[in-house]
C-alpha cells in the first residue's frame, strides 16, 4: 500500500511539472502550444547529449538548459506567436491561430531533433539507484524529480500569489483588458510568462530524461498528457496542476497495484471526464466568461 | 491639465466620435452628457488609448503630450480609466486589485499611504480585502474599480457611467466620494446618464451628440440649458441640491 | 500580420520538404532500377525504423552502388531510390505506396517498419504485384497471408512461434532442474503484446506452469514499478514481459532498482537493441529476450562492423530484425539479378523457389515462409545471442539462473 502511494505520488508529481509550464503558456499568454512536448523531448535531448557528450551531471545541465528554454521560448514568441497576438481581435481567435502556427512548430523542432538525432530510442542511467524511504525501494532519479516538481511548483505558486510580478501575469490571466488599464504590458507580460512556461518545461524535459526513454517522436505523449492535466487542474493554475497530476499519478498506481494495470488509462480518463462533469472549469479553474 | 483636441474614432465605415475637444483642470470635475450611443465611451476609450484613433488628434498631460502612447503607458503619464462595466480583476480579491493598481512605476513611493487614503475613503473595502471581487455587490465593485484607479497615483481620473445599477443611495455615496477624490488634487472626467446628481458635482459638462460636442458650460449653467433640460432632467428646473 | 502568414507558410514548407525525402535527379530510362520506400521517419512507429529497418536499407543501397549496382544481365545498373515518410500511419504508408507505384513508377518496393504497416500495404503490393519481403512483422495470420498474397514473405514468423519456442525452452530448463515452475507474465495491451501473451498463455498451461501474475498495462505506461513490485512479492521463477521498447527499458531499469531478480528475466522488443547495453552495461548479462542472432558466426560478425560504419554515429544493428531485414535484401538482389532483368513476376518466383545465401545463413522459403527463426535471445558478455530454438546452428547455451544485478 504505501509503496503504492510512494510510486502514485511520484508518478502525480511528474505529471504535474509536465504540465506546469503549459498552464503558464495557455492560461497567461492564450498560446495553445501544441508544440509542447517537443520542446519536453528537446530538453530531454540537450540533456542526453550534456551527460554522454560532456559527462555533465543533468542536475546541473539544467542550469543550462532551463536558461536556454527560457530564451528559446522568449524568441519564438517575439518572432513568431507576437505578430498573431497583435492581429488577433479575440482571445479565441488567438487561441486558434495559436494552434496553427505551434502545430507548424511541432514538425519544425521534431525535424531538427530528427536530423540531428535520428529516430531511434534514448536512454541513459542517471542515479537509477535504489533508495529506501519508509521501509520501501524507490528509484533515486524519479525522487529528485519529483521534489523538484513540488519545490518549482510552490516556490512558482508563492511567486505567484504574493509578489506583484506574479499578481500581474495572473492578472494577465484573468483579463488581459483590464491589466492595460493598470499600466501592465500585456504582450511583454504574456511574452515572459510564455518564456517561463519554456523554462518549466525544459527543466521537465531535462528531469524526465533521468528515468524514461523517448525518442525524436514522443513529444505528442507529453502534450497530451499536460493538456490533460492542465485542463484538469484548471487552466492557468499551478495549484490546479499539481493537485490534478498527483491525483491521477495516485489513481494509476493504486489502480496498477490493487485492480488491474491494464485500466489504468481507462481509470486516468475516467477520473478528467469526471472532474469536468463536475467541475467544467476544472479543479480549480474559474467559470470562462 | 488635460488637454484634447480633435479626437476621433471609427469604427470601420462608422464615425462614432468627430473632432471632440476639451480639457479638465487640476481638481475640476468635469461632466459629460449624451445619450445612449453618442460616443462618449468611445471618447475616454480614445483618451485611454484603448481604442485606435483618426490621425491629427493632440492629447497632452501635464503638457506632455501622451497622443498614440499605448494604453499602459498613458495609465504610467497619469491618467487611469475606470472603464464601463467596471474592468476590475473579478477573479482575484479586493487586496490583489488594490496591489495592482499601484502596478505604474508614478505609484511606487508612498503606495502605503495612498493605500489609507483609498481605504478610508471606502472603508468597505478595508473589511474585505481578501474577498474575490466577483462575490462582492455591484456598489462595491465599483469602490474597488475606483480605488484601484486611485492607486495608480493619476492626476486625472476618467470614470464611464459610475452610477449605472447602482440604487439612488448609492449614487449619492459615490458623487460624495467623488467630490473628496476631487479635493485632492485630481482632475475628474466623468461619463454620465445621471445628470442631475453629476451636474451638482460638476464645475463643467460638456454635451455630446452624434458623435460631436454640441454644446459646453458651467455646471450651473447645463443645468439651466433648455437642452439638457429636455433631454435629461424632464424639462423641470432641478432645485439647488 | 502578412509577415507573419508568410512566416507560416515557410515554415510549412521546411516541414513538406523536410517530410518528403524524394531522391534527386531526373529518372534515366534503363539506367537505374528504381527502388521506392515509405517509412516511419516519424510518429510511434519511428524508434523501432529508425534502429531496424532505415540503416539497412541506407547501406545495402550504398554497398550495392558502390559495387556498380544491381547486375541486369551482363551490365550493372544502379539503384536510385524515392522515399517518403508514413509518419507511422497505415493511411499514409498506403497513399505513399500507391504513389510509388502509379507516379514513380518504382521496379521494387521495400516494406514498412512494423507488423500493422506491413499487413496495411499487402493488398496494395498483391494487387500490384510487387514482392513483399515482410521482415519486421511478427503475426500468427503469417502462414494464411502468406497463401493469400503469394507475393508476400513473412520472415519474422508467428507469435505462436515466438511465444511455444519460449515454453519449449522453459520446460526444458525446469526438466534440468535449473528452474521451478512459477511464472509472472506481464503484457503490453497492444498488437504485439496481445498476441504474444494469448499464444503464451495456453501453451503455459499446457506444460503445467503456474502463472501466478498475469496482467496487462497500456501502451505508454510511464511507470511500470507498481507491476514489478508485485510481482516482485510474488518471488517467481521466470518473469516475462511481452513489452514495447521503452517500456522494455523502464521494467528492467524498475526490477534493478528494486532487486528483483527471477531465474529467468525476459522482456519483449528493444531487448535485442543495442540501447539496451549501452544503458544497462554488464547489467544486461543474462537477460533473456525475443529476437538474438548467431553472434558468433563470421557473416555476422561482419555485418556488424559494416554496419557500424555505415550507420549515422557508428549505430550497431539490432540483435534480432535486423539482421533478418539485411537478408531479405540480399535476397530480393540475388532473385533480381538471377532473373536478370526487371520481372516483378520472375522475382517472386524465384523468390519462391529459390536458395539463398544470406547474412543468416542458407534460406529456403517453404509456403512463402522461413524455416528458421530466433526466438529467444540471451545478453551474454555483451553480446545478444540466439539461445533458442536450440537446434539453430549457432544457438548458445542459456546461463540460468541469471546472474544478480550489479550496482551501477
Ligand atoms: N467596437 C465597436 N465596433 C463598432 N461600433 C462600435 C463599437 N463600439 C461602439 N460602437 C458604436 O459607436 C457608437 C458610439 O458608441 P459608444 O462610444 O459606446 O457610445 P456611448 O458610450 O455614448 O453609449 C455607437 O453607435 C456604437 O454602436
Ligand atoms: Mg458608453
């Protein structure tokens, strides 16, 4: 049983800082960023080549590679999403034209982890030692990971909640015409906020890296996942995240443990159609006007 | 104070707002009146920089001239909208409106201290400081819509239909708080229906009509206008309030 | 706004032409001998082509040009190759194919990656009648497809096969006394997975195993430690997963991690690849899995160094797909220049027929079908070698009971 809400939490945890940085991208700056994963799968990449390449540690290559998905992310959005922001009359018609352009994206960066990477399968050992926690085993690597995934997110949700910076963006959030009107500029905010959302997701990408294998073409898994769980959680609320991801971390690994591996997805989707039944604005999410 | 000439909007083909000019001093209380569609939204909207407008416009502040700056850099010059239907953050609390009210940088110093002036001006809202907005009655979002302008240090403040849903009580409250916002200095350029409660406030009104000012003056001397009178106070002399 | 659409559009265009990889040059009559593929370069489907199928068909084409071509009689003629990506999708494998076929105008065809793609593109090769080397399918509808489409060879054999030669050898093992008779089965509920249990199953109970563990898990499935920590409690003899790649890699790094070390510990695809030691090192030793090769033969070996020299960053084969996909292009060579000329129909006969000297050996098809398969492998001193069915030339001794798991 508690080995079972160990590997549940851990799970949950990993779900959620997946899907941190896509709250910020869709909830703050509007872009349904279907180029999500790639971008998780890049950083997995940078990750893999620091540690084969240059025998870099990838805790430490993500002080690489984290400042590297926040640039990255600030220039696409400068170069590529801005002119859409500028043009779109409406949050929805930016939400589309959002999906378009990132669905472009998704090819783009997948062709160039492809030439660069070909197609096959990557994997390396990092920490994959067993530590005991309360009497059970548990994968080192999936540990970090997951403290790191609930430390970003508090430190992220305080940041939030309790400093101006972090009133603004979610100010942004909520109405980005009236944010105007108290002097915020949303198109630089929403920028910084898409940014940021970079940043979480190559510290993501580079975390996952430690314990999962993934190729050039796994990115899809991992937008589906986060946009499940975003969705879940309420869009554009870190709390809402991390509550959603645990939540169904939990339910998969207790559902593996004690009925049946294989209804674990079937219990995942269960579990999102039943909180938007309730809930259509998710856990945690406000009522869209 | 503030100054505009020759402002105008459109609407694709549809001019809703020609050539308006007009200006509102240190601590005045200037009124606008038309009817439903006349384009005074329109005019602060132009004003705030929030909605595009015709080329050959001149909008100073302060004499510094704030014409095509965009909307959060004009709340940054001094002048801060409280738009219609409020445009307060519904989804967060009276506190966080209030903090992000003093987001412009002309708000920093001394944001504590206008923090008490705005929380004793609406001692409501010191009650409530953590309650979500959207929970709150129609009165008291509009003492946070106001309050969170107040915060942004303005030097002069524009205000689009305050009174609208609110009861005759109310309203009275709110030109009472009107009149002391006015007393510190702040240039007050308010958009009304109400014309008797806001002509008795006002030091001047303009009238607006199909887009264009027809008309100006004193307060008292709106109020005594056979126009306004017609359209606005029911053809009956208001008695001095 | 227009900067931006064009923007889009140019981005657009980088990803038709980056998805599209035609060969270059205008076609010359009679010059060259046109070999069209599609193949997953993206999508789920692309981890398994990118190891198995793509590298091979890269280097014979070179080793083959190289030497001056195909030899057509008493000349040789070069292969020019068109290809395009099926982005993992039966639909596209099937509009790429009928391309090839009705506007390239390709003389041969290579298959697919994969047992789905390969059963979606048989009709189309049938009806074309192009030869159909089906080298990285595995289906128990081999023998019946191979009857119905007569151009079509199935080479990787019947999940039945894979899934009888693995109890064959269990119930040896347990006759020598070198294993009990408990066995945890975990399965991946997809194609292969299905397929592999529900033929393991019956011949599992035929034998008097007791499967004390025997449960399924989605595809995609992140975290498999709740299977192996169960089935871990359940202390059995011989775990095996009929798993996919990654999840190959997530079950052993999982069972390492919590030092779950059955006699037998056999896993499903990818367990042949060589990832598999490069991230597990001296800790594959003893790991059991489908697929292995003749690791010890000279043929082998020597494909091994070519292709490690061939292959984008020195990659090594398979241990198992691999070398069966090379040797079908060896024989769709010798049965092209036997017949001498370009006769899709002579080629199929002589396919058919005919003997051919491959990588793997001597192969003679009977039914449209080998005689010889690997279906077991063991990581032995980092090498992946076939260890059943035991009559194989070849076929290595198992080291049973696998060996303890090493600290990294
Ligand atoms: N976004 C808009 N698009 C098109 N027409 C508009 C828009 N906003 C206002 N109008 C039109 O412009 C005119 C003036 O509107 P407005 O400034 O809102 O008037 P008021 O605030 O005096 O009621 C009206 O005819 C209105 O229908
Ligand atoms: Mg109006």
């Amino acid at each position: 049983m508690t080995n079972a809400i160990f590997t549940g939490l851990m799970l949950g945890g990993m779900y959620a800082l997946i899907a941190m940085g896509l709250t910020l991208q869709y909830g703050v700056a509007r872009i349904m960023n279907l180029s999500y994963g790639e971008f998780l799968v890049a950083a997995a990449f940078a990750s893999y080549w620091l540690f084969t390449g240059w025998a870099l540690n990838p805790l430490l290559g993500l002080a690489l590679v984290i400042p590297a998905g926040f640039g990255v992310s600030l220039l696409l959005y400068r170069v590529l999403l801005t002119p859409l922001v500028r043009r779109a009359r409406t949050r929805g018609a930016l939400e589309v034209d959002s999906i378009l352009a990132t669905f472009g994206m998704m090819f783009i960066v997948q062709g160039i982890m492809l030439s660069m990477f070909g197609g096959a399968y990557f994997s390396y050992s990092f920490l994959a030692i067993p530590v005991s926690l309360f009497g059970e085993i548990l994968a080192l690597n999936r540990l970090i990971a997951f403290g790191l995934a609930v430390a970003v997110g508090l430190a992220l949700y305080l940041a939030l909640t309790r400093t101006r910076l972090g009133t603004s963006i979610r100010a942004v959030a909520v109405d980005p015409m009236a944010a105007q009107l108290v002097a915020i500029d949303v198109v630089r905010t929403s920028a910084f906020a898409f940014a940021l959302g970079g940043a979480l997701v190559a510290a993501a990408g580079v975390l996952i890296s430690m314990f999962l294998t993934f190729s050039a073409s796994s990115g899809v898994i991992f937008t589906m996942k986060a946009l499940i769980v975003v969705v879940m959680g309420g869009v554009g609320n870190l709390l809402g995240c991390l509550v959603a991801g645990l939540a169904l971390g939990l339910s998969e690994s207790l559902v593996a443990t004690f009925v049946d591996p294989g209804l674990t997805l079937a219990v995942n989707f269960a579990l999102f159609l039943g909180v938007l039944l309730v809930k259509p604005a998710g856990l945690f999410g406000r009522a869209q006007r | 104070m503030l100054e505009v000439a020759n402002i105008g909007v459109t609407y694709g083909q549809h001019h809703a707002l020609t050539d308006a000019s007009l200006s509102v001093g240190r601590g005045e209380i200037v009124v606008i009146l038309g009817a439903n569609g006349a384009g005074k939204t329109s005019l602060l909207k132009a004003i705030a920089g929030i909605v595009a407008c015709l080329p050959g416009k001149r909008v100073t502040l302060s004499g510094r001239d704030i014409a095509g700056l965009p909307a959060h850099e004009i709340v940054e010059a001094g002048l801060a909208l409280v738009p219609e239907g409020r445009g307060i953050f519904a989804d967060l609390t009276v506190a966080e409106n209030l903090l992000l009210g003093a987001n412009p940088k002309r708000a920093r110093d001394g944001e504590a201290a206008r923090r008490e002036r705005v929380l004793s001006l609406f001692p409501r809202l010191g009650e409530r400081l953590g309650q979500t907005v959207r929970t709150m009655s129609g009165g008291e979002q509009q003492m946070v819509a106001i309050g969170r302008a107040l915060m942004s240090n303005p030097d002069v403040l524009l205000l689009d239909e305050p009174s609208l849903g609110l009861s005759p009580l109310l309203v009275r409250e709110l030109f009472a708080s009107l009149r002391k916002v006015r007393e510190s200095g702040v240039g007050l350029l308010l958009v009304e229906q109400n014309a008797r409660e806001s002509l008795a406030i006002a030091d001047r009104g303009y009238l607006i009509e199909n887009g264009k000012i027809t008309g100006s003056g004193t307060g008292t001397e709106l109020m005594s206008n056979d126009a306004v009178q017609r359209a606005y106070l029911g053809g009956i002399v208001a008695s001095a309030l | 706004m227009g900067s931006s659409v064009t923007r889009f559009a140019a981005g657009l265009l980088a990803v038709t032409g980056a998805a599209l990889f035609a060969a270059d040059g205008p076609a010359l009559a009679q010059s060259s001998v046109k070999i069209g593929y599609a193949i997953s370069r993206t999508g789920p489907n692309a981890g398994g082509a990118a190891v198995t199928t793509l590298p091979n068909y890269e280097m014979w084409v070179k080793e083959v040009n190289a030497a001056g071509g195909l030899k057509l009689g008493d000349k040789r003629v070069p292969i020019e190759v068109v290809q395009y990506d099926d982005r993992s999708s039966a639909e596209e494998a099937a509009r790429s194919l009928e391309r090839l076929i009705t506007q390239d105008k390709v003389d041969f065809i290579l298959p697919p990656w994969g047992t789905g793609l390969n059963l979606a593109v048989g009709p189309i090769l049938n009806k074309a009648g192009y030869p159909h080397l089906a080298s990285t399918a595995v289906t128990d509808r081999a023998p019946e497809l191979a009857k119905r489409w007569p151009n079509s060879f199935w080479l990787l054999g019947t999940s039945a096969g894979a899934a009888n030669t693995l109890v064959d050898l269990l119930v040896k093992l347990r006759g020598e006394g070198k294993i009990g008779d408990t066995v945890a089965m975990v399965s991946v509920a997809d194609g292969f997975g299905i397929d592999l249990s529900g033929a393991a199953r019956p011949a599992l109970a035929k034998a008097n195993f007791k499967l004390a563990y025997d449960k399924t898990y989605p595809v995609g499935t992140q975290d498999l430690s709740p299977i192996v920590n169960e089935v871990k409690a359940l202390n059995p003899d011989v775990f095996i997963a009929f798993s996919y790649p990654p999840d190959t890699l997530g079950i052993t790094e999982q069972a390492r991690i919590a030092s779950f070390n059955p006699k037998i510990f056999y896993t499903g695809v990818g367990t042949a690849f060589p990832l598999f030691k490069q991230k597990f090192g001296a800790n594959a030793q003893g790991v059991m899995g489908i697929g292995g090769w003749s690791g010890d033969s000279a043929p082998i070996k020597d494909y091994l160094a070519r292709h490690k020299a061939s292959a984008a960053n020195g990659a090594e084969p398979d241990r198992w797909a691999s070398a069966v996909t090379y040797a079908s292009l060896q024989m769709l060579q010798q049965a092209i220049e036997r017949v001498g000329k370009i006769d899709r129909e002579a080629v199929i006969k002589d396919l058919q027929t005919g003997t051919f000297d491959t990588i793997i050996g001597k192969v003679k098809f009977e039914n449209n079908l080998p005689t010889k398969y690997w279906w077991v492998g063991q990581w032995q001193d980092g090498e992946f070698y076939g260890v059943a069915p035991a009559a194989n030339e070849g076929a290595r001794t198992p080291v049973i009971p696998k060996p303890a798991w090493k600290a990294p």
